[in-house]
C-alpha cells in the first residue's frame, strides 16, 4: 500500500498494526473506525480482503483528507468511507444499529496528565482533547447492532478504566491479548474485543510480544505485516 502521512503531524504507530492484524473480521462485517487517522486501519482490513464496507471517522480535517486520498490512491473507495466528523456526535450522521464491528485506537493520556504535544494533530491524537476512551464505547454502543463487537488496543497502564468503560457502557470483554514490547518489560498494551450485550466468558490468549531478546521483530509481529 502507498500511506501519505503529514511529516511533522500525527502518523500511525505500531499500535495501529496491532490493532489491525489481531482483529477477527467476518467476511461481510460492517465495520466503523472510531478515529481514523489517516485511515491506515480500514486500509489494512480492505487491503486484505476482510470485511465488507467500513467507514472511518476522523474528526481531524487534513487527516480526514489525507484518509480519502490513501483510500483512493490504493483503490479502495468503493470499499471505504471517510467521514470527517465528531464521534461524540454520531447519532445526527447515521442510524443506530448501522454496523456489525468497531475499532478504535483512541486517546490514551488523562487531560492535564503530562507534557501536550505542540503539535495539535499528536495532542488531539493522544491526549483525551477530543473524545476519550469512555466517548468511544457510548458511540459504539449506539453504532452496534446487538451482538456486535467493539475492539480497542489501549496501554496496558490504564487496562482498568477499559474494562470500566466498556462495562458501563453495556459490553461484555470477551477476548484480550496483553502485549509486551520484548519479553524483560513490562506489559505496554493491550487489545480487548468486547461484544455489545451477551453473557459473560473472557479469553485470555497468549501474550504478545514486539520484540525479541536481539531486538528484531518476532515471528508474530512480522507476520502482522506479511499478512
């Protein structure tokens, strides 16, 4: 795929690969990306095969631009749709019920907890500026058809206030990978899939890990980008 992303803006992380490649995606899943980006998640997913249509939500106008020209460039348009709004305001843009799966890689630092980014595309991408991880579980919520599933890749640090949110806001965690950047660290993400309604019932997969004991990728994160 050919990605254009700002030099000195916001640009995508290993978070969103992660994020990408541990989903499970039905092959005609509706699907919707809560803070697109430059929509590089939608992209990996139609880049692959997986799903049906997406759309990716991003309420940053030039990475909402810069998300409809990589889905163009790559061919996707007919697959992919850019919508350049708020997801705190979801419900006056489409219907309840309107999709089957959600992702989202969203904001991940407290307001007023450490050093904002001086750069407005990194501080609204990473701190809780615009929408935080609770915002994107309550547009979900209303975005899911009963069943439907909602995935988040979130640090590992503040695990405890995903699993408050999703709660709260009536899902059930069903699946989680806790991911480590090399086997002598500390947890540093994890990827949770909670399902919208339905009983109880966790599974814990294996952990994951970034990078080997000689700093290279391991089997299982190179393989995240051979898919």
């Amino acid at each position: 795929m050919t990605i254009h992303q700002a030099e000195k803006g916001y640009r995508f992380s290993v978070d969103a690969v992660l994020l990408a490649g541990l989903l499970k995606v039905g092959a005609h899943d509706r699907i919707v990306d809560l803070g697109t980006g430059c929509g590089i998640v939608p992209l990996i997913l139609a880049h692959r095969g997986q799903g049906g249509s997406a759309v990716g939500i991003e309420i940053q106008p030039e990475l909402a631009r810069l998300a409809r020209k990589n889905v163009e460039v790559n061919g996707f348009a007919d697959r992919i749709n850019i919508e350049e709004l708020d997801f705190r305001e979801i419900e006056s843009h489409f219907g309840p019920a309107s999709f089957d799966l959600a992702v989202s890689n969203p904001p991940y630092r407290r307001l007023h907890s450490g050093r904002v980014n001086p750069i407005q595309q990194r501080a609204i991408a990473r701190h809780e500026l615009a929408g935080s991880v609770q915002d994107v579980f309550v547009a979900a919520r209303y975005l899911l058809a009963e069943g439907g599933r909602l995935a988040v890749i979130y640090p590992a640090s503040r695990a405890g206030r995903l699993f408050s949110a999703a709660q709260q806001s009536g899902f059930n965690p069903k699946r989680l990978f806790v991911i480590y950047s090399s086997p002598s660290e500390a947890a540093c993400l994890v990827f949770l899939e909670c399902r919208k309604g339905g009983g109880e019932g966790l599974r814990i997969d294996a952990p994951f890990f970034i990078y080997g004991k000689d700093g290279d990728y391991t089997e299982a994160m190179r393989s995240l980008y051979e898919k």
